[in-house]
C-alpha cells in the first residue's frame, strides 16, 4: 500500500519538477518596499534579472538604463508583467555610456524630474567585453571598454551620489563587477575590472559618511548574452568551472537584493564574488 502511494506521488511530482528545473532558490520577500531603482544594462541579461527581482520585492519604482531603444522597450513590457504592485512604476532611459558628457546630461535631467520618485539605489550593471588580450588590442576597443565600464561607472556614481547627498537620501549604489577582477589584467574588460573594484572601496570609504553604502558583486561566468548563453537552448554545464556550471544571472540578482537592502547593512566596500570557484580558487591553475 505504502509503495503504491509512493509512486503515484512520485508520478505526480515528476512532470512538476521537470517544469522547475531551477538550481537556485530565489529571494522573495518585501526587502526593497518603497525603494527606488535605476539600473544600467537594465534591459537585459544580469540587469534586467535584477530588475525583475527589485519588483518581486517591493521596490516601488525602477528605471533600466540601456543604449539599444528597441531592447529597452520589450524589456519594460517584460517588466511591466512582472509587476508585484499596481502602483509599481517602471521606466527606461536610453543612454550610450560611451558617450558620457550626453549620459550625465540625460542623467542629470531625469534626476531633476524624479524628485517624486527619490531615487536611492544605483546599479552600476552596463557592461561590455569586446577586444583581443594585451599584445592585440586595439585602441578603439581598449577605449569602448573603459568608457562603458569604468567612466560610465564612475560618472553616474558622482551624479547620483550628489543627488542623494543634495536630497538628504540614504541610499546604494552597487557595482557589477566580475571573477575578472580576481585574475591577472590580460584585456581591456579586465582592467577596467579591476579599476571598477577600486572604485568601488574608494566610493564606499567617501560615501558613508552621507549613508551611502557602496558595494560590488563579481559574478564568474554567468549565462547571458554577453556569453553567448541561452539556457534554456544550450543548458548551464561548464565543465571548467569549479562547480560545473553557468550562475544563473537570477542568482546574481538574489545578490544585488541582499546588498542594496537591510539584508546586507553592515556589509561596506565588499566584493562579494559569485563565481562557482572561477577566478577565485581557480586563479593559480598553472602547472609548472
Ligand atoms: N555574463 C557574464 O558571464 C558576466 C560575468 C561577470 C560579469 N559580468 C558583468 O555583468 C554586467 C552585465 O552583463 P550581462 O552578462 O548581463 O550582459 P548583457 O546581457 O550583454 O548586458 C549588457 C548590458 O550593458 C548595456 N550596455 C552595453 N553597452 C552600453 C553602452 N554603451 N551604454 C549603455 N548601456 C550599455 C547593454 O545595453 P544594450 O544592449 O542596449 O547595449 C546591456 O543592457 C556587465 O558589467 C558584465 O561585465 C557578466
């Protein structure tokens, strides 16, 4: 009798599973009720995740920051399903952080008009990696990587904790940086890397005084399209990866919840890396 009930509920549960293939438990909660987010490359990969998880719990208004108007768009639709709450607002703003001087004026202005919204979390997720390793590169693609990167970061960085500071806001700004920034500096992404994680501790010392907290999450290889990488087309085996596996940019989002909320309050200038063992406990793997 018993064995009988095990394999109806076994037979029961195992289309159900199929449907749920998730390797990674996902952060719901209402950690970032009322708070207010504006997120580059927002409109896709590990941004838009974040995105959708800053709706799940409870953020009250989210603007995505991209440079491609058409992926913006169907990026908001998406979002727009994803809401929690009717009053949610999403919005996006197309910026090409390449070119900074026209970024910061956009910024500047939309900072104006969203007095209402007070935003207090910045994320720092644009990103791009493109070029051939020190030896190759180009300057052309040296100098795209650094712009998007590291000025692009550091600039909205300045204006939006200036806004904070200028509104008597608390807030965040948080840093997607990489496992690259734990390996040696062989490209352009690399670097600026590297220099985004020193930003990120320098940002952190000068804000919190102003109750700005400022941190980073270094994700290893992670399946978006940076990569190349559909999951659901191509699954999330990586064999030389310590753990086996892509992350999940949903699991690099749970991350982002619990450093811009009361989660994460007393973590100040960390790096927080999520990379599955790469670059990490991999970053001496040479044989002599
Ligand atoms: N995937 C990985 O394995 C991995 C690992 C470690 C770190 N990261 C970091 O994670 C971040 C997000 O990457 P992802 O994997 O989510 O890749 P993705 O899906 O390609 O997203 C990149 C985002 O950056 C935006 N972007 C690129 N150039 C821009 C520009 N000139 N101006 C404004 N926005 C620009 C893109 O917007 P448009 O499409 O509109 O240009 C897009 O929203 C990056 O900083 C990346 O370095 C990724």
């Amino acid at each position: 009798m018993q064995n009988k009930a095990r394999k109806l509920i076994s037979s029961i549960k195992k289309p159900f599973l199929k449907k749920v293939p998730t390797p990674y438990p996902l952060l719901q909660g209402e950690y970032l009720k009322g708070r207010s987010a504006f997120i580059t490359g927002g409109n896709s990969g590990i941004g838009f995740e974040i995105a959708k998880k800053f709706l799940e719990n409870g953020a009250s208004s989210i603007v995505i920051a991209g440079r491609n108007i058409e992926k913006n768009k169907k990026a908001l639709a998406k979002l727009e399903k994803n809401k929690k709450y009717g009053s949610q607002s999403i919005s996006y703003i197309t910026i090409d952080l390449e070119n900074i001087d026209e970024s910061i004026k956009l910024v500047k202005n939309f900072l104006k008009s969203n007095a209402h919204h007070k935003t207090n979390i910045l994320v720092n997720c644009a990103g791009i990696g493109i070029g051939e390793p020190i030896g190759k590169t180009s300057v052309e693609d040296y100098e795209r990587v650094l712009k998007v990167n590291l000025e692009g970061t550091y600039f909205l960085s300045q204006e939006f904790y200036n806004y904070m500071v200028s509104h008597k806001i608390s807030g965040n700004i948080l840093n997607v940086l990489s496992s690259s920034s734990a390996r040696p500096a062989t490209t352009a992404y690399i670097c600026s890397k590297w220099a985004e994680r020193g930003l990120t501790i320098g940002m952190a010392k000068k804000f919190i005084k102003d109750n700005i907290v400022v941190n980073a999450i270094a994700p290893g290889p992670t399946a978006t399209d940076m990569l190349g990488i559909s999951p659901e087309k191509d699954g999330i085996t990586l064999k030389n990866n310590p753990s086996g596996r892509y992350a999940m940019p949903q699991e690099i989002a749970n991350l982002a919840v619990i450093l811009t909320s009361d989660l994460g309050k007393l973590i100040v200038g960390d790096v927080v890396y999520a990379t599955g063992g790469a670059g990490t406990i991999t970053v001496d793997d040479i044989t002599y």
